[in-house]
C-alpha cells in the first residue's frame, strides 16, 4: 500500500471535488431550480479536469518528494502536502458556491473585495440560514476529506520513503502524472467550448491565470481605435471619454449664486437586486402590488429597460456614481483602487451640494467604506437599519436635518430584495417558493419607498426634487440560473434593471429603449445645466426646451400640491425650460468575468474576450411578452436569432474590441489626467 501512496493522495482529491460537484449540479440552486438545465453537458468535463488536477497536486509533491533529505524536510514537506489538500478541497467547495449564489467562481479579485465580508454579520447570516443545508454538506464532506487525508498520511507517508526504489513505486507517479497530462489538457480535447471551461476550470488553474493576467501590462490591441469609438470616446485623445469644460469655474459659480429654489434637491432610491421584469409597472399585477413605485411612475420619465453596467452591487454603485463601466475581467474599485475618476457625488460636491448616503448594507462588506468616505460628506450604516423599512425611517429623520443654506443629493441604498429574499421576522418565515419568496421582499421594499416619498412630498421642497429610482442590479431567476453556454455572466438577467426620473420640467412618459446606469450622471449634469469636466462615458437621457417653447408648452397649472409628486399631476411650477427624453440612443454595455453584452436597438449581442466562437444574438424583449402571472419566476431570456444580422461577425468582433480597449483603458489609469 505504501507504493500507492501518492496515488491514493490524489484519489482522495478527485473524490472529494467529484463529491462536491454532484452537490453543485444535482442540488437546487438558491433559486429553486438546477444550476443548469442539463448537467451532463458540464459535469462529465469537470470530473475529468478535477482528476487532472488532483493527480498533477499528487505528482508534484510526490516527485518532489524523492529529492528531500533528513527527517526534517521530509516531515515538513508531507505536512505541507496535507495542507494544500486541505486549501484546495475548502477553496473549490467556496467556489462552487459562489457560482451557486453569485455566478461567479473564486478568484484574488474576489478576495480583494469581499476579504471583510464578515463584517456584515446580518447579511451574511441571511445567506447562511437561506443555504445551510448545502453549506453544511459541503462543508461536512470537505472536513471529512481532510480527515482522510490526515489519516492517510499519518498511515503511510513515513512508509512512501522506505519504497521509492521499487519500480512500482516510481509506476505509480507515472499514474499520476498520466492522468495529470490528460485531465489538464482536456481543454484541448473534450470541453466543447469558453462556457464549459469556466464551469469546469480548477480553482488553482484559474488563480494561477489571474496572478499572470496581474504581471501583464497593458497593451493596446489592433482594435483600439475601433473599440473607443464604438463605446462613444475619441481614440485620438490620450484620454478618450475625458470631457474638458474652460467654463467649469464660471458654471459653478452660476450654479452657486442661484437662489435655492433653483437648485434641485436629488435623491437616489438604488434598489438591490430590482429585477427589471418583475419591477415592470407596465404590468397591471406588478402595479396593484408595488403601488408606491407605480404612482411614482405615472409621473416620471421610465425606462423599464434600462441595464446595470455588471453585477454585483459594487459594480451597481459603479456604474450609477461614478458613470463608467465595470472592468471587462476584474472588480473595478477593489483591483483599480487608484484609478482617477470624478465621480457624480464629488462633482455635486463642487456645485455646493450636501452629500450623503444612507445605507442598510454594511459598507465594509464589499469595501465600498473609502469610497463614501472620498465621495459623500456623510454616511452612515447602523445595524439597526439593515432591512428597508427603518432605513426608510431614518431618511426621514435625516432628511429633515438636513443644512438649510445648501441642496442635497442623497443616495438611499436599500438592502432587503438581497438573496435569499429574506424580510424582518415579523412578517412571518421566508415562502419556499422563489417566485412568492422575491415579489414578498419587493412589496417590502416598495413601502418602505412610500415612507421616502411621503417624507419628501409633505417637505417645503417637494417641487424642487429631482429624483432617480434605479436598480444596482438584477439576479437571475431559475430560467437564468440554467440558461445554454451561449449567453455568459452579463445576461438580461443579472442586469435588466428599471430606471425612473422624477423631477420639475421633465415631460413623464415611457421609453422602451434600453439605456444604461452609466446615462444616470450625465442627465443630471445636463439637467442642472452644469459645465464640469468630467469622465462620464454615458449620454443624457434628455432633451431641453428652451425660451418661448418652452412656456408655451408648459402645464397651465403650475401650483399643484406638493403631493403631486407622485400622483402624476402637472408639474408643481412653471420651470423656465422644459426636458423631454432624448431621440438619440447609444449601444449599452455590461462586462463581466470577460463576457460582454451589448444592447443595441432591439438585439442584444452576447461575446466573449477569449472565445470568439462564444457568440449570439438575441432579440431584446421591449415589451412584457413573457408570463407576467409569475412576477419573478415567468420570464425567461429573449428568443436567440437562428440567423443573425448580415454584420453579426462584424459587431462581434466590434464588441471584442471595445471590451479589450476599456480594459486598457482602466489598466493605464486612462480616464481622466
């Protein structure tokens, strides 16, 4: 037995890993349903791939083996086995569930932002009691595996060095080392396509990948100029989405001098995980249950497809703060901490606005604590306000102690539509049912909207209020969860959001037209009528109405109560211009662990970084065609086109570029000098 030493080691690996993939692939997802639709397309790869791995583990230690000398070495080096056994099995059982909660694998960038996720004891204990009974398996059988591998090397390890002159000692690293060959070269020659080889990638090989992706420098591929200018910068600039203003000092001071009745008030309303299909008010069921939402609507201007740059939530508040999208491979704020930008709150700041953000998440979750700390005045989390309602109550009290001789921008960040989709206790335990468990946390959160709302209708500057209720992002549904290999990490259902703005002089109506979170700043620039340079890679969702037009189409009745905020009246004063929502619209991006997607009029094009076979289009649903009698769980992704566009090849390719130049692009330090 002590021949098969090294063997056996790597044996117990693959068990283990082949024990926790049956979990992953045969157990329900947190959204009720598989992982995938048909788990014989991925797990037979995977099974092969893990093989491969845990013999190149054994081989490598094994080989190693014969070469130490002395007691010491020898005892360290065996040790130093067990760990990285022990690493690995604990580190794939994290990544498979990761991929369960997040549809995303392991990886540095990933313990770069969520290394202090522990700080956030209500959330997290959520997650854990909404899937304890597959972490307990996994960590169960992971525990286990540790334990065998203990007792193997405490049986046999001592006895391996007493038998490497024999041939079949030596045959058996040959063993491992065959398998290892074939199992890793498997991306060759059995895993069919990029899908498939995310799925099935060891935890190890994927780290490995990244470390070599971190050393690389930046480079400016073939398609630069053609990526930049698809994505709307000017490629012959050093800096292309870098918008210089000479007025910038002059417009502030403008800006400043105006009486306060001329400076809006803005308030964000970013809900967590807002599924776009679900929060469509355009449906009468979703109207009739999310009632404050669809009063608000019936006055704003509402995109109901509109799309979050990424997932997850720190790539939301990317996209909504600072204007710009999510890196194509890494985390933007935790990879490129250094990266100089000029957000939307800092530029606000200028303009003499009070900033602040009311959050019910803890910050330090996901390390987006130094940037309210750069971006906002003031913010606060309290464990108390960690569901929406009595954050809701606590906008109340803020927004009455609010500076007197300044406007504010507030940003109120909800947290309670978090999966599992777990509300406060009282409300009784979490339905079992997906579908029921999500439009419950909605409703949940849609009162605590009315609470906002009331506060700032009853206030002395409801008419002057700009307000901007938008998604951080989506979740995928269990038709999501198991959708084909062709779609990627940045489908519809990780990013369809709705958007709404609210504010005096904005004509209301729907727009079907996808726009994006990165849209959200520059409106507000163009609204406030501010010239400051800035990096916004968006375009505003509005066009002005200036001079006589504009009196002559405004509302004649210009003193509604300050309650027809949200009643969808006319507009409370006659503004000295009016917006109408733009005629002009530009493509929309998402990036996400290399995958793209791109919205452009009715298609979405899907494509990846590294694998130009991984690539489709789909015709954009505008328009609520899906089964809107299950609010959550009705709606399943667009119809794919059999026979794409004449230049689908070509738009392909496009979409490549553009992702490789914002990759260079946020790597060089490029936006802004």
């Amino acid at each position: 037995m002590e021949r098969l030493y090294w063997l056996l080691f790597g044996v117990i690996l693959w068990v283990a890993r082949a024990a926790q993939l049956c979990f992953l692939y045969w157990m329900d997802a947190p959204t009720g349903g598989p992982i995938v639709e048909d788990w014989s397309r991925f797990l037979p790869h995977s099974l092969v791939v893990e093989a491969g791995m845990a013999m190149a583990i054994a081989f490598v230690f094994g080989a190693v083996s014969l070469l130490l000398k002395g007691h010491t070495l020898r005892k360290v080096w065996g040790v130093l086995s067990v760990v990285i056994a022990g690493v690995y099995i604990v580190s794939s059982g994290g990544d498979d569930e990761l991929v369960r909660w997040m549809g995303q694998h392991l990886s540095l960038s990933f313990f770069g932002t969520y290394s202090n996720a522990a700080s956030d004891m209500g959330l997290v204990g959520r997650i854990f009691i909404g899937g304890i009974g597959h972490f307990s398996l996994s960590i169960g059988w992971a525990v286990a595996m540790i334990v065998a591998e203990v007792m193997l090397y405490r049986k046999l390890y001592w006895k391996w060095f007493g038998a490497v002159r024999e041939r079949a000692a030596l045959a058996m690293l040959a063993v491992a080392l065959l398998v290892a060959v074939v199992g890793l070269s498997a991306r060759v020659w059995l895993v069919p396509n990029n899908m498939c080889w995310n799925r099935a990638c060891p935890v190890f090989w994927r780290i490995a990948g990244e470390i070599r992706e971190n050393f690389a420098d930046p480079v400016k591929g073939e398609g630069y100029e053609a990526g930049i200018r698809l994505l709307g910068g000017d490629p012959s600039k050093e800096y292309p989405f870098w918008k210089e203003y000479p007025r910038e000092a002059v417009s502030i001071a403008e800006f400043k001098a105006k009486p306060m009745d001329e400076r809006p008030d803005i308030i964000f309303l970013t809900i967590e995980t807002f599924r776009g299909w679900t929060g469509d008010l355009r449906i009468g069921t979703a109207c009739e249950k999310f009632h404050n939402l669809c009063r608000l609507s019936k006055k704003a201007l509402y995109y109901p497809n509109a799309r979050s740059v990424g997932y997850p939530s720190v790539e939301g508040f990317l996209g909504v703060l600072a204007g710009v999208w999510s890196h194509p491979t890494k985390s933007f704020l935790s990879d490129y901490p250094k990266t100089n930008l000029r957000t939307l709150p800092q530029i606000l700041s200028d303009a003499g606005y009070y900033t602040e953000v009311l959050t019910a998440t803890e910050p330090s979750f996901d390390k987006l604590d130094p940037w309210f700390e750069a971006w906002f005045d003031y913010w606060e989390f309290k464990s108390e306000n960690q569901h929406d309602v009595p954050l809701a109550d606590r906008f109340r009290e803020v927004y009455a102690s609010r500076p007197a001789d300044k406007p504010i921008f507030l940003n109120w960040m909800s947290t309670s539509m978090h999966v599992p989709f777990t509300i406060p206790s009282e409300y009784g335990p979490t339905p079992d049912d997906p579908d029921e468990a999500y439009v419950r946390s909605v409703a949940y959160m849609d009162s605590a909207v009315g609470i906002v709302l009331d506060e700032i209708e009853k206030g002395p500057r409801a008419n002057q209020t700009l307000i901007f209720v938008v998604g951080d992002h989506a979740f995928g549904n269990n038709a999501q969860h198991t959708t084909p290999e062709y779609i990627g990490t940045v489908q519809e259902g990780y990013t369809w959001v709705p958007l709404m703005v609210v504010g005096p002089g904005i004509e209301p109506g729907l727009r079907t037209e996808v726009v994006s979170q990165v849209d959200i700043a520059p409106t507000i620039l163009d609204y406030l009528g501010l010239e400051i340079s800035n990096n916004f890679v968006g375009h505003t969702l509005l066009e002005r109405i200036a001079g006589e037009a504009a009196v002559a189409e405004a509302p004649a009745d210009t003193t509604a109560s300050a309650d027809s905020l949200a009643q969808g009246d006319s507009a409370a004063v006659a503004p000295a211009y009016l917006f109408r929502a733009t005629s002009k619209y530009a493509p929309v991006f998402a990036f996400r662990l290399a995958d793209i997607a791109m919205q452009r009029d009715s298609l979405t094009f899907y494509g990846n970084m590294d694998d130009p076979e991984a690539s489709s289009v789909f015709a954009t649903r505008l328009v609520p065609d899906w089964d809107t009698l299950h609010l959550a769980e009705g709606f399943v992704t667009g119809r794919r086109l059999q026979a794409p566009p004449a230049d689908f090849a070509d738009t392909e390719k496009a979409m490549r570029d553009a992702a490789e130049a914002w990759r260079y692009i946020v790597n060089s330090n490029k936006l802004r000098p």
